[in-house]
C-alpha cells in the first residue's frame, strides 16, 4: 500500500457539514475517502456528505462560509486578547 499526503481543503473540516448544518465545525474523516475537485482535496464527516458533495460540489464550495476557518485558526489570538483586556467591576452594596 503506497502512502498518499494530502492537503486537505477546509483545514481538515467538514465542508458538507458547515453549509447543510449552519456553520457547525466538524471534523472531517479522511479515511472515508478524499474527493478530488478543482486540484482541491476534501474529506468528510460521513459518506453521505461526500455523497451529496460530489453531485453537486459548486454548491458546496461557493457556500462555504471561509471567515470561519479565519476564527478558528487565530482563535489563540482572541483568547489571549480576551486576557489582557481589564474589564471594569463594579461593586454593589445590598441593603
């Protein structure tokens, strides 16, 4: 058995699921298979999506919401920000 690497479109995510399932972040399964379109390679979560993505992949490629992958892959940065920023408190006395 040869040994192919590919890189997966989609940052290894679900494509299929992100369009069908309004914007949830799955992980996709590479060993269910990789499509090949457009010199691009994807994976997905189950066999029904790369199923539904190979009958219609335009669909699937032009609805992909990409700020998502945006988010995720600087989430450090949020969270680190999050930590420097001094939120105000405010301390209240209960009579």
């Amino acid at each position: 058995m040869i040994a192919k690497f590919f890189v997966l479109c989609r940052q290894g995510f679900c494509g299929w699921t992100m369009v069908i399932s309004d914007r949830l972040l799955m992980i996709a399964n590479p060993a269910l298979g990789v499509l090949r379109y457009q010199n691009n390679y994807y994976a997905f979560s189950c066999k029904d999506a790369a199923y539904e993505f190979s009958n219609a992949p335009d669909r699937f490629v032009l609805a992909f919401p990409n700020y998502l992958l945006w988010f995720y892959s600087n989430r450090g940065h949020f969270s680190s920000l999050a930590n420097q920023i001094a939120i105000p408190t405010v301390e209240l006395d209960i009579i």
